[in-house]
C-alpha cells in the first residue's frame, strides 16, 4: 500500500508525496524516485512491483507544478535537492539513494551532488545532460521545439507551449509495445499531467535549457548511466557525456531500447543500487 501525503517545505510550498513504506522492512534501502516530464509523480506500479520485490522503500513527489505541488517560478534543477532533503527528514529518511528516468535524471544527479552525505548512489535512465556546446546537444531528437524555445526564455517556452503536440515518431517500436503493456501506467500518467496544464513541463524545460545550479564534478556517490540506442527523445550522445563527466560511473548501453523500453531495466537497476548502499554501509 502506498501512502500519500503532502510535505510542508519551509517556504510554504507543499510537495504531493508517494511512500510505500508500509510494504519494506523499516530498515530497507530507500530509493527516492524522480519522475519524468510530463509525470505526475505518483508511483508506477512496475516501479512498485520491482521494489517490493528487492524490500526496497520507494518514495516519490511531484515535482513544483507537477501532481498538486506548488509551483515554484524560475526553479533550477538544483532546487530538487533541498526540496528532497525536506521530504527525507519529514519521512524520517537519513540516507537514500536516488534513481530518475528522462526528466527525472538531472533532478536525481542535483540530489547527489548536492546532498553528498544522505545519498548512495545514484541510476539516471534516458537522462538529459546539461545544455551545452561541449557536443551537438539537440542532434538526434525527433522533437526538439520546446527544448529549443526553453533556450530562449519562460515567455518563449510558454508560447510554444500554446501549439505544441506530441510528435509520435519521438517514439520507436519498442517504446509503443512498452506504453501498450508493462509500462501502460506510464502512459495514462503522462495524460493526467498533460491534463493539469503545461506548467511543471514548461519549467522543466527552461531548468534543462539554463544552468543546472551545481557542477556534475560534485557528484561523489557512484553513478549508473542506463541509455537505449534508440532513444529519440533523449538520445545516446546525452548518456555518453553524463559518463564521461560523472567521476564514478557506469554506462549501459542497449542498442535496441528507446526512452520508454528503456525502463525495462528499473528492477536491475535497483539491484545496482542496493549493492552500492550495501558496499557503502558503515561497519564494525
């Protein structure tokens, strides 16, 4: 059973907040899970499926404008990690590890380098790297618009926002065999946030199109790289960049996946996870 509730943050905002604590031993490894865009944050039940069966806790929150959490105007991707440090204290969580497909990996990656004694270890699926000229950023999305006008500002993000539609080609074969079976709560999911309005997307992109608000050399806690050779929305290019620029990492590379068949790799990837909380665990 998953609990939900609303977390009280300093600054009066409130996150809508996923627990399956009821489920896990009290003293399980913790994955905070980082949705991705759009999402509403609520817990997948693959993602559910995958934990309970590693006794793994998993929590999850909306992002601002995201699920019922307030907005949070002109939020950088670091601001997940102070966010997430209030969640862990009022769920009573001192060390996690932290794992987010899409969207949800430089929020993840915000976390680890900014919250480097409460996190283990750190999964980013089909993760965005940050905006630069460092390799041809944009090359290979089917679907680049609202990154593009993000570059340019809220204002230009909110209009294209107006007219913007879901290019299916984004998607190959085993993305759509994926929405259509394991990963069909994925799909319905993304609809309830689209349905909510465009905000939490909008300021998603503006966040991956400016400075991220920390350096990725500040990342210290092992990180692994979960890329599909497919992938249209988040291509390859991006995965093989986090890894090279991550000082502890490890890159899987699936040449057959996309940016949702990807996910087919979440149970395995959370047993990458607890073998880097057990390693790290104190002794003695």
């Amino acid at each position: 059973m998953v609990a939900e509730r609303e977390v009280h943050l300093d600054d009066g905002r409130t996150l809508r907040t996923y627990d399956s604590a009821a489920e896990a031993a009290p003293d399980a490894l913790t994955i905070v899970w980082h949705h991705g865009s759009p999402q509403t944050g609520a817990l997948l039940p693959p993602l559910l499926s995958a934990a309970a069966a590693r006794d793994i806790r998993l929590v999850s929150y909306g992002r601002p404008s995201y699920g019922g959490s307030s907005p949070l105007p002109g939020r950088d991707v670091a601001s997940a990690a102070s966010d997430v440090a209030q969640l862990a204290d009022a769920l009573g969580i001192a060390r996690f590890a932290v794992m987010g497909a899409s969207g949800g990996g430089p929020h993840a990656l915000a976390c680890a380098a900014l919250l480097p004694d409460r996190v283990t270890g750190v999964v980013c699926l089909a993760g965005i790297a940050p905006f630069t000229d460092e390799f041809a950023w944009f090359a290979g999305m089917a679907s680049d618009g609202g990154l593009r006008a993000a570059a340019a500002g809220r204002d230009a993000r909110a209009r294209y926002a107006e007219t913007d539609d879901f290019d299916p080609d984004s998607f190959v074969a085993a993305d759509w065999a994926a929405l259509s079976g394991d990963w069909a709560s994925l799909g319905a999911d993304a609809g309830r946030a689209g349905d909510a309005g465009p905000d939490g997307l909008i300021d998603d992109d503006v966040a991956f199109a400016s400075p991220w608000g920390f350096e990725l050399s500040a990342v210290t806690a092992p990180v692994l790289v979960v890329q599909g050779g497919r992938d249209r929305v988040v291509p390859p290019a991006h995965a093989d960049w986090l890894a090279r620029h991550v000082r502890r990492s490890e890159l899987w590379y699936r040449p057959d996946d996309g940016h949702v068949s990807i996910l087919h790799e979440c149970p395995a990837a959370m047993d990458w996870l607890a073998a880097q909380h057990e390693t790290g665990r104190p002794h003695g």
